[in-house]
C-alpha cells in the first residue's frame, strides 16, 4: 500500500498559492482573511491558529476577532455587515461550533458570498452543488484535489462515503458526481455498511468515529480516504480507519494526521486568494470605467 501525503501536498499547492498572493500584491491587492471566534473553545482556537499560520505562511494577511461568548446574534451580525463592506478583506469565516444562543445558520448566511471562503451560503453552496462554483467547499476540494494529484481517475469510479455531514459528505457527493463518479452516501441507518462499503473502489469515511472502517469494508485494491479526526482516550489522534486493515488491503491510503487535514487548509488558502481576485477584478472595471 501507498501512503499518501497530504502534508506534502498541501506544501506544494501553498508555495504554488504563494506566487498567486505575489502576483496580487502587484496589481496592488493584499489578500487578507477575517475569522470570527466566538468563545473559547479550545479545538476552534487550535483551528483558527493554524489557519492564521498558514496565511502568514504564504502571505495572506489574517485576523482573528475574538469575541465574547455572551455576544448577541444582533452584534454578531452588524460585526459581519460591516465586514462584509470593507474593501480591504477578502475572506470571512465564523469558525464554528457557535455558543447555543446564537443561530449558525442565520449568521453563516449573513457572510456575503464573494467572501464567503468556507462555501456555506446557500447560493455557493447551490452553486457547488451544479459544478457552477468558484469557491468550493474547503475539505471536499481537499479530498478531489488529493486524489488528482495522487493520480486516482474518478470518472466511472464506485465512490462510498460514510457521513453525510453539510461540511463534508453532502458537498462531496455532489463534487464527485460533477466528476463522473457513481456516489453512495451512507450513515447512522445505513443498512448493510460493510457490504456497501466493500463494493467502492474509493472509500471515504467522515465519520467521526476511531476504528470504525475495518478490513472486511475494504476492497482489495480500493483507495481509501480518510477524513475522520479523533481523539483517543491517550490523547492521540486517529482517524476513522484501522490503519493496519486499509495497509494490508488498499491500494493508496491517507493517515491521519498529515493526510486530509492540511488539505483542509491549503483549500481555505486558495478560496482566500479566488475571493481576492474577484475583489481585484472588480476594482480593475471600477478603473477601467472611471
Ligand atoms: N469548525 C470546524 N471545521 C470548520 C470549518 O471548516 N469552518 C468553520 N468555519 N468552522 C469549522
């Protein structure tokens, strides 16, 4: 079986996305990204670190806002408007889980979609879902991109995906039909797992459950993806997949970590850039036409 390295990859889409960022500078736009924290969640701060860092990496100037957990959904909301206005900012993200008071939907939906680099308005989303999008969801892009550049074909491939999640399963299905693969998205009532699992030449899991894929769900030969994270009661972090079933029966397989997860990233780089350069176009047909 053949690992593939997500951490490498990513490396190399950054210092590609790094030159993109230069270019701007050029034309005389600074690619820039917001994240909104609300609250002190300890795995959202771990994820708004690294993403800060990987800006800061590449050239992309970022902004953490940090604010109370008390916040009101009002406040919250005229914080994003006022963001969503401001020329200089290209990328805006609200990291969530949000505290219970506050309804994700409503304020996820108030980013304005040219910055919306974490796909999750409906319009992108609708967008994404027809094969219409710029901005792609950051994991599932994550996923296609690490397949294309281990020089998995899609087209015509049995996929399964364990999750149905709205941040990973749904618009991954919906990317990888766009694709040409033949896409079974199973969950918590799926009947027969196991079996369904066993037909796919990918197999996919973003579950959210450690030891969950195990070598009966594995066709011999498949690529398996791994998008799980999860924490051992010993504090280590593993996957969905029992790492020693995909080595004795994939062909290709993601670890976890320094599969998926960097991808993640280097995806909401490139979302920070394309939104950057919807920005600069813009700002070349105001000059243009004065
Ligand atoms: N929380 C966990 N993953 C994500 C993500 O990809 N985006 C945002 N905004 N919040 C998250």
């Amino acid at each position: 079986m053949e690992i593939i390295n997500g951490k490498k990859i990513a490396k190399e889409i950054k210092s590609d996305l790094a030159k993109e960022v230069e270019q701007l500078k050029r034309l005389g736009v600074n690619p820039a990204l917001t994240v909104i924290l609300v609250g002190n969640d300890s795995a959202s701060e771990i994820y708004v670190r690294s993403k800060a860092k990987a800006c800061a990496e590449i050239g992309i100037s970022s902004n953490i806002l940090r604010l109370s957990k008390k916040i009101e959904q009002k406040e919250l909301i005229n914080l994003i408007s006022r963001i969503n206005q401001d020329a200089k900012i290209h990328g805006l993200l609200v990291q969530l889980p949000l505290p219970d008071h506050l309804d994700e939907d409503v304020v996820v939906q108030s980013v304005a979609l040219e910055k919306d680099v974490d796909c999750f308005c409906a319009e992108n989303v609708g967008r994404m879902f027809f094969g219409k999008g710029e901005i792609l969801s950051c994991t599932p892009a994550g996923v296609v991109e690490l397949l294309r550049r281990s020089g998995v074909g899609i087209a015509g491939k049995d996929v399964v995906i364990i999750g149905r999640s709205r941040v990973v399963g749904r618009p991954l299905a919906a990317m990888l039909i766009n694709l040409n693969a033949t896409v079974t998205v199973c969950h918590k009532q799926t009947k027969n797992l196991s079996e369904k699992c066993a037909q796919a030449d990918i197999l996919i899991s973003a579950a959210g459950q450690a030891g969950l894929v195990i070598e009966e769900m594995i066709k011999p030969g498949a690529v398996v993806i791994d998008v799980g994270i999860n924490r051992t009661k010993e504090g280590k972090v593993v996957g969905d997949v029992v790492w020693s079933a995909a080595e004795r029966r994939a062909s290709l397989a993601t670890p976890v970590p320094r599969g998926v997860g960097p991808m993640t990233i280097a995806m909401l780089l490139k979302n920070t850039i394309i939104a950057a350069n919807i920005a600069a176009k813009k700002l070349n047909k105001k000059q243009v036409t004065k």
